[in-house]
C-alpha cells in the first residue's frame, strides 16, 4: 500500500523538499546523488551549479518527475511526487521545461511549438493560438510566429522553448544549463527574460548551470559535488567557497 503524502517539518510552504534523496546508475555503481536534503519555496530563484558529474542535472530530472529516486523521497507541496495519480499531467499542468538544446520539432513553426504543451489541457484550437500568440509576444518574437527553427538563431530558438515552457502557466519553471548552447550575448539576453520571467510571473525557476557567472545571477544558490550539496545560499559568496 502506499505511503500517504507526508509533510515536511517548517516546509510547509515549499513547493519542493527533498528528503534523504539518492539516485544510483548502473546497479548501484554510479552514485549521482547521496544523501541530499533541501527545500525550495514558491517563488524562489535558485541556481543549482558545479562541476559536471555532480549530480547537478540528475537532480533536475528528479523534480520534474522524469526521473525516480533510488532512495528517499522527493515531495511537491508536502506529497511525494511518485505517489501523484498521474505523473504526466503533473509534469503538462505544473512544470515548465527548458533544455540546452531546444528540443524544438524542426518541423514545426515557433507558434505551433508553443502549443504542443497544452494538447496535454482542454484548451480549443483557437484558444491555444491565441496562447502561443501571446507568449511569442512576451518574449519578443511577435513577428517571428511562422518561422521554422532552422530560421531562427540560436537565441530565438531558446525564447521560444521558454514561450512553450509557459504554455500552461506552471508554477515551476526548471531550466538546464539554458545558455550553455549561447554566445555571450544572447546567454544575456535569455538570462534577462528568465530573471524577469520569473520577477513578473512569480514562477519558482530551479536552473542548473555549471558557470559560476550564471548561478550568481540567482537569488540562491545550490553547489553540488560529488553527488552531495557543499553550499547552499548567497550565489555572492559563491566566488568565496569555489
């Protein structure tokens, strides 16, 4: 039977909490995660940052339930995700996803992208073009609409995988390593949107970057190595721990 959903000690207001959580590969012979405990809070903007193999993107996984842990349990508002009746409408009606590499359907135009999230809702046909419409919009790329990724530069292509991302409203926006595939001027720029994104949206944004000048434009961050957290808090001391 079941566990029932268990609350957490003073996180009552979090949207995730992390309780003892392990993650294994390979029968146990890899250990992305050992042991880690955090919360997060609605509305929080939290960089969760270090070198590659720490576990960092693993963690990612975990809490937009693409993943299982190994070991200890993983709540989203006080009940353990993997006992949610229906994974994959929490991941549609909850989460926001933004990957490195787009994962834009080249087939598809950017509107036509940003409405693949909510085939998952009752939304009519009009009301999803309407939709995309308006995030295009928000993100700058009005009179972009009908362009096919291969048209678009690697810039435009993040915006719109952050327009899709907001296609259903999430209260959680989860972003790995979003710039990683940028120059510098357009890693600033996707930067920005998300900074105000989530000022203007109230979105908790969880976003994993392995460079140290990302994580610092959160308002907290997380450093991971080896599978364990080694800091948690002001991404401006983060210079003095590394």
């Amino acid at each position: 039977m079941p566990q029932a959903p268990t609350a957490v000690p003073g996180t009552q207001s979090g949207i995730f909490a992390a309780l003892a959580l392990k993650k294994d590969f390979d029968d146990g012979q890899v250990q992305a995660l050992r042991g880690v405990d955090f919360s997060i809070e609605h509305g929080e903007f939290v960089a969760v940052t270090g070198p590659s193999g720490c576990g960092k993107s693993t963690l990612l996984s975990l809490l937009g339930a693409l993943d299982r842990p190994s070991e200890g349990r993983l709540l989203f508002r006080g009940q353990s995700i993997h006992e949610l009746p229906d994974l994959a409408a929490f991941r549609a009606r909850e989460i926001g996803f933004i990957f490195q590499a787009f994962h834009l359907l080249p087939t598809f135009t950017a509107i036509e992208n940003v409405q693949i999230p909510m085939f998952e809702t009752d939304r009519s046909t009009p009301d999803r073009k309407a939709r995309a419409r308006e995030l295009l919009e928000a993100v700058g790329l009005g009179k972009r609409l009908d362009h096919f990724p291969a048209k678009m530069s690697g810039g435009e292509r993040q915006r719109v995988a952050i327009a899709r991302s907001l296609a259903n409203d999430p209260v959680v926006l989860l972003a790995d390593e979003p710039t990683g595939n940028l120059d510098s001027e357009n890693a600033h720029h996707v930067l920005d949107l998300l900074a105000r994104l989530h000022r203007e949206r109230n979105v908790t944004l969880v976003l994993v970057t392995h460079d140290m000048s990302v994580a610092r434009r959160a308002t907290r961050a997380i450093e991971m190595k080896d599978g364990h957290i080694c800091f948690d808090g002001d991404p401006a001391k983060l210079s003095e721990h590394s």
